[in-house]
C-alpha cells in the first residue's frame, strides 16, 4: 500500500470505493472461483443503549469503561504482534496504524471526552462513546481534506471496538449475510467459519492466517474458495462491489472489468463441469491397479456436511470433530444434546462406521464454555486429552453420548494428542465407569463397547507407539499437527506457514514409525491429516503401508482417481528410495516424478 490513506483501509475499509479493477494477491488454502458481493466483516455499528447512571454507580461506570479500554488495548495489541510478522511495506503500514489505534486508547481526546460525559452527563460508558464519536467525526469531516478523512474513519473503528466490548452482545457476524455473499475480514476464527453458510457464502478471504490453519481447513470442508494473507484488501473491495476469490492461485480480485468477470465465470464452469465428471466415481470402489483395495472416508467439521459426505461415496466418518458442539456458545452441551447429533449422524450413516474424536480445544480453537484461562502457548497448553482428563465430567458427557448412540449402529472413539501410555489407561478407567453408569440408568450402549483409538499427533506419542498400539484398539496419524510440532511450526501464522513442510524426512519418518507399530500390533491404522486428501500424496502414504485415509468429503473422488492409476508395488518401491533421502527437495522430486510418470 502506498500511502496512509490506504494504511487505514486495511482494516477499516475504505471512504473513497476503488472505480477501477484491482488484484490482490495472497494464498490460496481452498480451490475453487468464487465470484459474489463483498462482504466487510465486523463494519458494522452495534446498536448502543442509552440511559441515565445513578450517582451512586458512576464509579462503576467508569471501571466498566476503563476495562473495555483495556480490552481494546489487548485486542489492538495481537493485532499489533502479528502485523509485524508480515512481510513487505502492507505489514509496515498495517502496524503503524494499529499504533495510531493504541494511541487512541490511552489518553486521547477520545477517551477524555467519554470520561467527561459519564462524570457530567452520567451517560452510560456505551452512548458516551457514541455521542463523543459522533462530535469528533462532525469536526473532522467538516474539513475537506482526505487525510483527515481517514483519521474519522480510524477514530470510528476504536469506537465500534470500544461499543462491542461494553455491550457484550452475543456476536452472530453473519446472520444478515447477502445471497452469494463473498466474506472479507481481518481474520476468520474457526468458531467465524462454522457459521458460515454455504448456500449463501460463495468464499472469504481475509488478512491474516495461514494454509494449514483450523479455518482454511474448515474452507476446504465446506468446498469454500478461500484466500488469506490479503494485506489491503479490505480498502481495496467495497462493500456490496463485485469480488472474485480464485483459491488456487491465490487471488481476490475487486471490481473486475467485464472481460475479467466473463474469464472467471469460464473458468467457474469448467471447475464445476470437472467436479461433476469426478462425481461419477462416487459408487466405484477405490482399489490400486495391482488389486489393493483402499478405504477412503470423510472428515466431518460441521453435521450440516453430512449429505456431502454421503455423496461423495465415502466409507464412513473417519474423524467427526466434536468442537462444534462447543463453539459460538457460552454453556456446555449436555449429554443428551451430543447423544442426539451423533445418533442422527450414525442413522444418516446406514451402517457405516463413526469415528468421534473427543473434545479438542486451545490454540486457534476457542470453545467459550468451558471458561479455560489463557495460556501463554495454547498449542502446548491444557488442550485435548489433558483438558478431558483434568476436568472429567466433560470427557464423561461425551463417551456416554456415544455409546449410546453405537447402539444404533457402528461408532469408535478417537482420543486427540494423545502421549502416553497413562492418558491410555486413565481414559478406559472413566469409559468403564460411565459404561457402570449408563447400565444401572436402564440406557441402551453399543455392544460390543466401541473401539477405542489414539491419535498420533505429538512427536512424543509416534516414538511411543509401539507402547501405545498395545493399549489403542486403533491409531489415527494427525498429519496436521504431527507436523507442526516436530518442526516448531505455527500454523496458522501466516508469517511461518512456508516453513509447514509435511516431506520433512523427520515428519515423514514419525509416520513410519507409527505406522509400523500399528501394523505390528495388527491394529488399523489410518492417515486423517490434510495430506490425505491431496492426490499428491497418496502414492507416498500407501507406499509407507496406510490403506485406509480420511478427508474432506470434496477430495475423495480425485484422490480415489488417483488410487486407481497407482500401481501399489511401484508405489512402495518408490517410498523405500524416498525414506533414505535427508532432503526435503529431492523428497518432493521422487514424488513428483513418480506422480508424473503414472499420468
């Protein structure tokens, strides 16, 4: 971005919409064209109460203020900390209008003026901000000048910040989405993404994240084209404008001119005609050349992709991600509210296999509920089993909800970052008392008790997993994070998510490891990671003795393409001369000429 002006666009939007086409460009997470009307995330006004604070609660009034103050400062100050992780002049600008932000926020005329009309006015904190917003405004866009044009608009975002943190109104973002919306945002959580509704969201794309963040995957599971990275673009787009979003090559394009428009739409088709071919495979086993059959089932974030997955002829859920049931919310689910949605999904199932993985929350996944205190490292925090051990009666809501819905048909239990032996033996102590409990309440369980399964995620449970596969009915390789922390990778932090490497020689020798253990112990083993559902794996991780993987639903049908071009002893062949290698590159060029040479 080239000046100021355009600095302050960055989140706020901008005063003056571009006329002409601009290209940005950022990267793809989730393939796909998407072309609809942009959508500015969080531009909105909160409706603001007013009334009169007794003299006798001012005090509090002004604690009350001074903590959403305090509440800005620390949203402003994230903002802050990953703005100077981008690279280039857009971070540069980005960061020094964040530091005309926390400049508002400490000591400005701004807050002088709301502290005044609490104490004179006695206005609540609430319309004291807006009528001292209001009064800054006036004076600043009587004056015919751009510059401070700008200002008005940075002074009104800290007041929107300021107003959403004093009203704590329940945040719905996109209840009032316009058909075919296209979303543009700071940044997406995947507490954001799970309310996106794909039959009125056409694709996002926002400032921060990265390719193999919990959103992008979530933008992949609900066949969302998605872009992140995109420094300027929340100046460059005006709401209502046309937008395109091109997930794979990673770019958003604002006001496209006719010609644009009409090559996109083009090449939509051609997408979706391709789509459509692939769909043919739905009912068509998928089985190597050389006779092997492969087992490909889906990853379900949200129920709502149940019928997607159901069409894309998978062989079961090989990891149902329970967050959902957690997020945008600030209770718990009961016992019977989870019993309900798992036992629809096994019905929606027929007979094919569930696989629940416990509760996974920390890192970028917030699941307000639950209280939990920040962590100064949530990815290595009180997350996954070691919350559901810490505070059991979460863990019991949950194993009781699914054995009562493997009553009604095939269900397993995936135990998420599992590192010890311990975890192992403490889990099928409280499974065997909630199975006691549900018995003596006269409910129906599943007979025999589900599978219970570990996953190999942490660095520490893939070197343990021979001791582990005698305790595991079953073992699910989480390639995702398995990767990022043997390689100390966040990500979802746009400025390291180059470095996120699943060829590593030392990610790929963990799966090995795993995976042999498994076989070993003659447990089934699966990969349930994102390399799963990337064709270009697959030779690779059926090379290393995985048959059965779990994706997306909207990847199935071109990796079972790809499985039934795949001669498996050539594949394996391949992977021997792969695993002595010490180099990433010439790890991804034995595979890529492997690939190339199959067609």
């Amino acid at each position: 971005m080239g000046s100021e002006q355009d600095a302050a666009s960055a989140i706020t939007g901008s005063l003056h919409p571009p006329a002409e086409e601009r290209v940005f460009h950022g990267l793809g997470v989730s393939p796909g064209v998407a072309i609809g009307v942009a959508y500015l995330h969080n531009a909105g006004n909160v409706s603001v109460p007013e009334y009169r604070v007794p003299a006798s609660r001012l005090d509090d009034e002004r604690r009350r203020f001074a903590e959403a103050v305090a509440g800005a400062q620390g949203q402003i100050g994230k903002l802050q900390a990953r703005a100077r992780d981008l690279a280039g002049t857009g971070g540069e600008d980005l960061g020094y209008l964040l530091d005309a932000y926390q400049q508002m926020l400490t000591g400005s005329r701004l807050l002088r003026g709301v502290e005044r009309r609490i104490a004179e006015e006695r206005l609540n904190a609430e319309a004291a901000v807006q009528r001292e917003i209001t009064d800054i405004l006036a004076s600043f866009l009587a004056m015919d000048d751009a510059y401070l044009a700008a200002r008005a608009e940075d002074i009104r975002e800290v007041g929107r910040r300021l107003v959403r943190n004093l009203t704590k109104v329940p945040y719905k973002p996109f209840s009032l989405l316009p058909k075919n919306a296209v979303v543009l945002a700071e940044e997406l959580t995947p507490a954001d993404t799970a309310l996106l509704d794909p039959r009125r969201v056409s694709g996002f794309a926002t400032l921060l994240g990265g390719g193999a963040s919990h959103t992008a995957i979530m933008a992949r599971s609900l066949g969302l084209p998605a872009v992140v990275g995109m420094t300027g673009i929340m100046g460059g787009a005006r709401s209502g404008g046309t937008v395109i979003i091109d997930g794979g090559k990673g770019l958003v394009i604002a006001d496209p001119r006719p010609a644009t428009l009409a090559e996109f739409r083009r090449r939509r088709a051609e997408i979706l005609r391709g789509r459509r071919r692939l769909s043919l495979l739905r009912k068509v086993p998928a089985v190597t050349l050389d006779g092997a059959a492969i087992h490909l089932q889906a990853n379900l974030e949200l129920p709502g992709e149940i019928d997607a997955v159901l069409a894309s002829g998978a062989a079961g859920i090989g990891l149902l991600r329970s967050e959902f049931l957690y997020m945008n919310r600030d209770d718990l689910p009961s016992e019977d509210e989870q019993y309900a949605v798992f036992s629809q999904l096994v019905h929606r199932l027929d007979g094919l296999p569930l696989t629940i993985r416990t509760l996974d929350v920390g890192g970028e996944k917030i699941a307000p509920g639950l209280g939990l205190a920040t962590s100064p490292n949530p990815a290595l925090g009180l997350r996954a089993i070691r919350l559901a051990l810490k505070r059991p009666v979460i863990l019991e809501a949950q194993l009781a909800a699914v054995l009562r819905a493997g009553a009604h048909g095939p269900v397993r239990i995936l135990l998420p970052m599992v590192c010890t032996v311990d975890e192992m033996l403490a889990v099928r102590a409280i499974l065997d008392s909630v199975v006691a409990d549900l018995k003596r309440r006269g409910l129906p369980i599943a007979t025999p008790l589900p599978p219970l399964g570990a996953m190999i995620e942490v660095p520490g449970a893939a070197l343990a997993a021979d001791a582990l596969a005698w305790h595991a009915d079953f073992f699910a390789i989480g390639t995702n994070d398995l990767t990022q922390y043997t390689l100390a990778i966040d990500r979802a932090d746009e400025s390291v998510a180059h470095l996120y490497n699943p060829l590593h020689p030392a990610v790929l020798r963990l799966v090995q490891f795993a995976t042999e253990a498994a076989l070993r112990a003659r447990i089934p083993v699966s990969v349930c990671g994102e390399i799963a559902g990337d064709p270009r794996f697959s030779a690779l991780l059926l090379g290393l003795g995985i048959r059965d993987l779990s994706m997306s639903a909207g990847c199935i049908p071109m990796v079972k393409q790809r499985i039934r071009g795949l001669d498996l002893v050539a594949a394996t062949r391949r992977v021997r001369v792969i695993m002595d290698q010490s180099d990433s590159a010439r790890i991804a060029q034995l595979l890529d000429d492997f690939n190339a040479a199959a067609g």
